[in-house]
C-alpha cells in the first residue's frame, strides 16, 4: 500500500549512513543518492519538530555463517555517521551491534518516551539493517513507512525482494517526495 499518511507523532530512523557502508558499492541505487534524499528527509523532520534517529552499527551477531564476514579490521573512521546528514544535537543517536536497530538497544524506550507511534526508514542495507529493524518495528506495533527511493543494497537482488515482497507486508511505503508531501 503507497503511503497514505504519516502520524502526529513519526520519526525518521536512518540506517547505517556511515562511512563505511556508504562507501561500499551499491544497487540499485549510489548510496550518495540515499544519502541526499535521507538529509532532505532529516531536514524536513527536523523542521516540524520530529525526532530524527540516527543509526550506525559497530559490531556484528555471534554464531556461524555460511557468508563469511567482510574484509579484515575496518577503518577508524568506518562507524562514522556521513557528514551530509547534518547531525543536529536533538537528534538520537543508535549504536547498534546487530542488523536491526531495536535488538539490544534503547530505540523502543526513546521512541515511546517521545510519543512516537510511527517510523519512516531509510538507509543502507534494504535487506539487512533496513529490514530487520522495519520488522521489529512492526512486532512493536509502530506504524512503519519505507522511503523506498532512500534505502539501497549491496545486492539488488535482495534489495527489489525486500521493496516489493517484505515491506508491504509490514507497512506502507514511498518515494522521499510523497513523505515530504505526507509532511505538508
């Protein structure tokens, strides 16, 4: 379902907009275009008086995989949030060490000490961190919206499955346009 409407009391969460995942290689979209359509959008929430949250992810889950981790030690500057957001000092900051920003962290407690019932999200990876807090959103009971031209992947495989198969299933979505709109 296109968005329809966004809440009196909405945040925009931003995923993983840090150096290192916006200097990777993505698709379908350049993460630089995620990044400029996301600080639009920050912009925006900012202006009206709605909390902005600010993700970054500095660790991974424990446990055996088949898909080996990447690379070796990053870059001191990796978890870095991306200067074009513009962090102001009312925004929350996120520092997750899993895919989803709610496991093991205080997103749910801060939303609702704000009042905040629904999330719009955006970020990088739509079928990792993007996703996976899209779904714990959804078992908390916010209303989630995906900007779906403001999130990207390294596999747009994936990415396309996660926009047209999983998030409808757990909200609504739409360009960074229609919620600047939904804005007013």
């Amino acid at each position: 379902m296109p968005a329809t409407t966004l809440d009196p009391q909405t945040a925009l969460v931003l995923i993983d907009l840090q150096k290192g995942i916006a200097g990777l290689p993505t698709a379908p979209l350049p993460a630089a275009e995620v990044v400029e359509r996301s600080a639009r959008l920050a912009a925006a929430f900012r202006a009206r008086g709605l909390p902005v949250v600010l993700v970054n992810v500095t660790g991974g889950a424990p446990g055996r995989t088949e898909s080996a981790p990447r690379g070796a030690t990053p870059p001191a500057d990796w978890a870095e949030l991306v200067p074009e957001l513009d962090r102001q000092p009312g925004d929350l900051t996120v520092t997750k060490q899993r895919w989803g920003a709610f496991h093991g962290t205080e997103l749910d407690a801060e939303l609702r000490r704000r009042g905040v019932t629904q999330i719009v999200l955006a970020g990088i990876a739509t079928s990792i961190g993007v996703e996976s807090t899209a779904r714990a959103a959804h078992e908390h009971g916010y209303h989630v919206t995906v900007a779906t031209d403001a999130v990207t992947d390294m596999d747009e495989a994936a990415h396309r499955n996660s926009v047209a198969k999983i998030f409808p299933r757990l909200g609504e979505t739409g360009t960074t346009e229609a919620i600047l709109t939904l804005l007013g």
